[in-house]
C-alpha cells in the first residue's frame, strides 16, 4: 500500500519521549489502527502521548508490560475508541491522563490486565507504581468496575482527579491507601450518589488518623 511506505522507522532506542498525533479529519478505523501498530516505539520509551486516534480499539502494544521504563501516559481525543488498553500492567507508570474519549461508557477488567482471570489467578497488582491519574471530559463514561484479584489496584496513587464526566456514578477503586488528594469538578451525578459521598468520608477518616 503507497501509504504504508511513507511509516517512520525507529533506528535508535534512544527516543524517550514520542506523541503520536492525528489529524482531525476521520479515516478508516481499521487503517487507523494498522498504523499504530506499525508505529510501536522502543520499549525504553518513557514518555508517550497518542491524541486524535480514530480506531475503535488500541493494538496490543499499548499497555504491554515490556514498556518497564514508561513512567508517563497521556491519551486524548479517540472519539471511536469504545474500551482502553490493558494500562494496568505497564510497571513504572507513574502519572496517566485520559481525556476527551467521546463513547467510552464503561470501564472495567480489561483497564487492568489483558488476560480475563488472570487477577485472580495469581498476585499481579494493577498500576504499581501510578501516582496520579486524571480522567477529563468523558461525557458517556458511567461506570468503572473494581479490580476482581488477590491483590488491590492503585497502590500507591497519591492522587486522583476527575473532570467533566457528568453520567459517572461510581464506583472508586477500593483500599487507596497512599492517597492525598481528590479533585472533583462535573461530576453531577457522581456527588448525588451515597456510594461517593460514603466513599470520600471513609477516604477522609482513614487519613485523618494518620496525621
């Protein structure tokens, strides 16, 4: 295809920080994600940023725990993309922004570890290392299921911001016992609910002892 011979090739591993950025006009989702298949970086890539994707899905690569030296995830403005990336197994992320994702309704097992079961089935722990995650303008998003595993996701997220997401009702990962701080703002329909609000007092309980 003439298009595929125009695809960068990565010579070096030297490259730590990469944004993969589309235009605005839509194309075939199908081509969109060959492309960024194509275009997997070195895995010593540290910092990466994928904006204005048009597939409905992520390829493997994103998310894959041989990305060890990644501490920075930033995906923005994928009106198509319906789930996300198994993220939960990169091993150093440290800090992750999910912003502007149109469609997404739900997020649930799949955020963790690409294989079903495999939380239960033994001790891996999502998001290791995560300190802070951001989740902004998701205007569909309404539910974002618990890690089911032997171990507790999140555990050393310090913090925790939500942003625009008017249909999330809940509910918050559980036992987030590194956390110092949560930001709320356009979340209506989070902050009527009793889940939340018996969620944050508990939050503010546990760190009120600890001072």
């Amino acid at each position: 295809m003439p298009w595929m011979q125009k695809m960068p090739t990565w010579k070096t591993e030297q490259i730590e920080e990469l944004g993969l950025l589309w235009g605005k006009e839509s194309e075939d989702s199908r081509k969109v994600k060959v492309v960024l298949d194509m275009l997997q970086p070195p895995i010593t890539l540290k910092s990466l940023h994928i904006g204005l994707y048009g597939g409905t899905s992520f390829p493997n690569w994103v998310g894959n725990s041989l990305f060890y030296n990644m501490v920075s995830l930033r995906i923005d403005n994928c009106e198509y993309c319906m789930t996300l990336p198994p993220l939960g197994q990169l091993p150093s992320l440290k800090d992750l922004k999910i912003y502007d994702m149109k469609i997404l309704e739900r997020i649930g097992s799949e955020f963790y570890c690409v294989q079903e079961g495999e939380g239960s089935n033994s001790s891996f722990q999502p998001f290791p290392s995560l300190e802070r995650i951001r989740f902004q303008i998701m205007p569909n998003w309404n539910e974002w299921l618990p890690f089911e595993g032997n171990s507790f996701a999140f555990p050393c997220l310090k913090t925790l911001e939500l942003y625009n997401c008017p249909e999330f009702r809940g509910h918050f990962p559980s036992h987030l016992s590194s956390i110092e701080e949560i930001q709320i703002e356009g979340c209506a329909r989070l902050l009527e609910t009793p889940h939340t609000l018996h969620w944050l007092s508990s939050i503010i309980k546990k760190k009120s002892k600890k001072i």
